[in-house]
C-alpha cells in the first residue's frame, strides 16, 4: 500500500516536488498530439460523417442526424432515473451558484468630461459557448452547473452542451439534468477530441460555438489547445491538485481526509500538507493508512499519493506560505489558529477554503463559487471560471475637435518617434492649416 512521504520542507524538496507536479501538464505529452490533429482535421473535412464514425469508434454508439441531439423525451426520461431527492440537491446547488456569479455581473460604463472627451468600456456577451462534460466514471453534474450557470448569467444567447453517450446511445442522466436545470439550449451526444472539433469548427448537425470551457482528459485538453485561436477556450487544464496549510490546531483526521479527496479523482492528482507541526503531519499519514483500508477507488488513490502526495513541515509558517505561493494550488485549505489573516498574505491560489468546516468538496458542489480552477501552477496569472469569461469588453473613445487640437502635438510625435509616420499624418490633417500664419 502507498503511504504519504513525510519530507522536511527545504528549497530541494519544494523544488523536488514542484518539478513533479509541473510534469503533470498536458503540454508534457505531445504523443497524443498527432492523433488529435488527425481527429480534427477529419470532422473538419468531413463534418457529421466523420463525428460519427469517431463516435462508433470510441463510444461504441451508432448516432445519426437524427439522433446525435438530445430530445426533451429523453431529458424527461434522465429526470425520472434520479432520484426526487438528488434533483432537489441539484437544484439548490444551482441556485447558490447562480447568485454567486450574479454578484460577478459587471456593467459598460462611459465618462465625460467638459473638454469634449468620452471615454468607455462596453461589455458585451458572446453569441455563443460550448461546454464540454465527460462521460463514464468521469460524469459530473457538478461541472455541468459549473459552466452553464455562469455562461447564462453574463447573457449568452446560446448555450450547447457535447457529452458522451454510452453504448445505448444515452448520456449520463445526471448531465442531462444539470444542463436542463442550468439553462442549456442544446445538449448532443459526442465526446473526446471530436467533440472539441466539431464546437470549435461546426459540423452539418452542430454550428460552431464562439468559446468552449468544460473539463476532459488528455485529448480533450490536447483539442481544446489546437483549436484555441478558431475558437475561445477557459484553459488547458490539468489533474486536479490540493494543497492544506496547517498547523497544531488542524484535526489530523479532516486534514487526511480532504487531502484524499482529490487523490480518488486520478493517479494524477496530487495532495499536499504543508505543516509546522511534526506530530500532526505523523498523525495524517496514519489517518490516510486508515482510510484507504475504507474508501472504494483504492488503486487511483493510491498511485497518487506515491507519486503527487507529500507532506512538507516547516519550520515556520511564513516558510509555509512561501512554499504555497510558489506551488501555487488549485485548491488551498487553510486550517490554522488564525485562517484570515494567513489568507491575506496568499497570492496564488485557484480556490482558498478558510477552517476546519471548509472542505474542499463544498466548493466543488454546493457553496457557489466556481469549481472550474487554474491548475498546475497557473493560479500565477489565471483566475477561476466566471461570469467575465463569457463576455466581450470592448473600448470606446471619442473626442471632439476641441479636445483633439488640445493634444493632437503629443500624438504625432509619440507616433514619428516610432517610426510610424501614417499614424500621425492621420491626426495631423485634421489641423492642416491651423498653425500656418
């Protein structure tokens, strides 16, 4: 059985462990990237016939034009195989992260001033977006309301949903429930890199979308970076990734069993305790021994932790917090005696969850802030799904005569020292004449 490795955090160790987990990236594994290429260049040229073939090919599912949509008989009919109780849940997490990402809703804006300037910013939704929902034992509904909420609530007029079938040619009926309830207009039945294709370049049965978000594994990700540029995407995401700050007041037996929380999700995912505490750090590792003598998914959970899972102590927490902005987590937990004061000095974090009743899983399904994280260590300069990632900011400017003659000196000559002698003649003409005597 796998058990945490328990490491005096040092420079070597962190950059041990950080090396590690960066090797994690699917920019690591250009040998799927040919197949990908292949797989979008064929729905390219082929479109339908070509999603279809692929489908049968790696889904085991025969579709056709008229089935490869899903219809509202079968939403009802996904509705039926749930549980009341679970579609209530469903629900009410749905409505929590809908008035989180309200709260994100930013508006255009104009100013003015008396020398006749008028300065904006329109913000504008785009027309379109796809999301992306894996199928089989990767099937979230979570993600589904993770993607369609906030997509609905910056405007978007059209919201299309692509997931697996399995080989009856159904989709997990807890995806279709999801999309139903988060709003989504259109759900078809086509998943992997063929999937990303035909959102990013259309086909016969699936017009384009303007950007596409959603979750997949490594040809998913590998497609939503060869198609970015045609199409919009949220990122190349990686395995999932969870960091715990703790200290002496940290209950050994949460600590142990969050980090494992992510550890089940694939033998990718890492986990990671940083601690000054030695006692606690020996206390989690017997915790985490215990558990998996417990949990299902054994395997996954165990090839994480031997090859992603450490357990770091300090010497100091400032130590800590240096080794948590340079990881840079997608998930943060933060269980010491003074949770909001460490926070204040985080800089690079996906996610951060404050005390001992803040698990990461709250935030995966219920609390409302988005779950859609920067993962390897791209919590440096990206920001969680949202509301802003569905829309368009566009500047405007307008000036009057007066106000140009004001400056119209300053721009040539910013525009002359550049060597771009047409971007000041455009203003100089405007003025030709004036300064002659």
């Amino acid at each position: 059985m796998a058990r945490m490795r328990i490491m005096k955090l040092t420079k070597d160790t962190r950059s041990e462990a950080l090396e590690a987990l960066l090797g994690r990236s699917p920019s690591g594994y250009s040998e799927y990237e040919q197949t990908v290429r292949e797989i979008i260049d064929d729905v390219r040229a082929r479109g339908d016939q070509a999603v279809f073939a692929l489908e049968e090919k790696f889904d085991h599912c025969v579709l056709t034009k008229d089935t490869i949509r899903v219809s509202r008989e079968e939403i009802e009919e996904a509705y039926a195989s749930l549980s009341p109780e679970f579609v209530e849940v469903i629900r009410r997490a749905a409505a929590n992260i809908r008035a989180y990402h309200e709260k994100q809703v930013t508006q255009s804006w104009i100013t003015t001033t008396e020398e006749g300037t008028i300065l904006g910013q329109k913000v504008t939704p785009i027309a379109s977006s796809g999301c992306y929902v894996p199928g089989g034992r990767a099937a979230y509904p979570s993600s589904v309301l993770m993607n369609v909420i906030p997509a609905k609530v910056a405007g978007v007029e059209r919201i299309v949903i692509t997931t697996p079938p399995g080989a009856d040619g159904k989709p997990a009926p807890g995806t279709l429930v999801a999309a139903d309830i988060a709003g989504a207009d259109e759900i078809y039945k086509v998943g992997g890199a063929q999937a990303i294709a035909a959102l990013a370049y259309g086909t016969q049965s699936i017009p384009r979308v303007d950007k596409i978000t959603g979750p997949g594994n490594i040809f998913v990700a590998l497609a939503k970076k060869a198609c970015f540029g045609v199409t919009g995407i949220d990122s190349v995401a990686g395995p999932s990734e969870i960091l715990v700050l703790a200290d002496h007041t940290a209950n050994a037996r949460y600590v142990a069993a969050d980090l494992l929380s992510q550890a089940e999700h694939d033998p990718m995912a890492s986990a990671i305790l940083l601690t000054t505490d030695q006692a606690l750090a020996d206390r989690v590792a017997e915790e985490i021994d215990r558990f998996i003598e417990q949990l299902p998914r054994t395997d996954i959970i165990c090839q994480s932790i031997e090859h992603y899972g450490y357990i770091f102590v300090g010497e100091t927490l400032d130590e800590l917090i240096e080794a948590a902005n340079t990881i840079a987590s997608e998930h943060l937990e933060i269980i010491t005696e003074n949770a909001f004061e460490v926070m204040t000095k985080i800089r690079n974090a996906g996610a951060i969850f404050l005390g001992s009743y803040s698990s990461e899983p709250l935030g995966d399904y219920y609390a409302g802030p988005n779950h859609i994280l920067p993962t390897n260590g791209t919590a440096r300069f990206f920001s969680p799904l949202g509301v802003d990632a569905f829309v368009k900011k566009t500047s405007i400017i307008s000036y009057s005569r007066d106000a140009l003659r004001r400056v119209h000196t300053d721009i040539e000559l910013f525009a002359e020292n550049e060597g771009l002698y047409a971007h000041a003649n455009s203003i100089r003409v405007r003025f030709e004449g004036e300064n002659k005597m």
